[in-house]
C-alpha cells in the first residue's frame, strides 16, 4: 500500500465501511433503542450533535459491548467473523469481493440464540 498516493487511504475508507456495515446491523438489532435515540438525537441538532449526543453515543458503545447476545455472537462467530476480516485485509480495493463472507458472519449471528 506505500507508494500509491492516497490509495491507502481509499482502501482503509472501504474496508472500514464493510467492517462497520456487518457491525451496524448486529448492533441495529439488538440494540435498537440506544442506535435509535442517537439517531434521532443527531438529526435534530444538526450544529451541536457531538457534544449535546455525547451521552447516547456512550448508550450505544454500552450496549454492543454489554448486551449478552452481543457477547455470545462474539464468542460464537469469531471464525466467520475473522474470515470476513482476512478477506476484507485481501481485497482492500473490491470489499464487495468479501459480501459472501460478511453473509456466512451475519448468518452466524441470526443462529445464535440468548443463554437460558
């Protein structure tokens, strides 16, 4: 990646949006409520969002670090997650080369089920 101008750049940008697609959807899912509050926060203080939305932003780092059913898709899907990483880290310029990957990751997390 040295030597090609702002291609490091542009490859990082893409595979951190494929990274935080998969994140956000697990993170949409159960933890909707605090992703909505933050959502609704920053829309409506457009000038003023990242101080006066601090606090739900916290809400929300909170909740995906601390939800049981988060920490069990952790555990559970660790090889597809880190197959979708490696992939991503293999095609930094064509992420949607890694859509089947971030699928078997996403299929992983819709089986797992909350402790009884």
């Amino acid at each position: 990646l040295q030597g090609r101008g702002g291609g490091a750049q542009t490859c990082w940008r893409i595979f951190r949006a494929a990274y935080m697609q998969a994140a956000l959807e697990v993170t949409a899912r159960y933890c909707r409520k605090e992703m909505e509050a933050y959502g609704e926060c920053v829309a409506s203080k457009p000038s003023s969002w990242q101080e006066d939305c601090h606090q739900l932003k916290v809400g929300v780092a909170r909740c995906t670090s601390s939800h049981p059913i988060i920490q069990r898709i952790r555990q559970e899907c660790a090889g597809p997650f880190a197959a979708f990483e490696d992939c991503l880290r293999q095609n930094q310029t064509t992420a949607e080369n890694c859509a089947e990957h971030m699928g078997h990751f996403l299929q992983c997390a819709e089986k797992v089920k909350p402790a009884q």
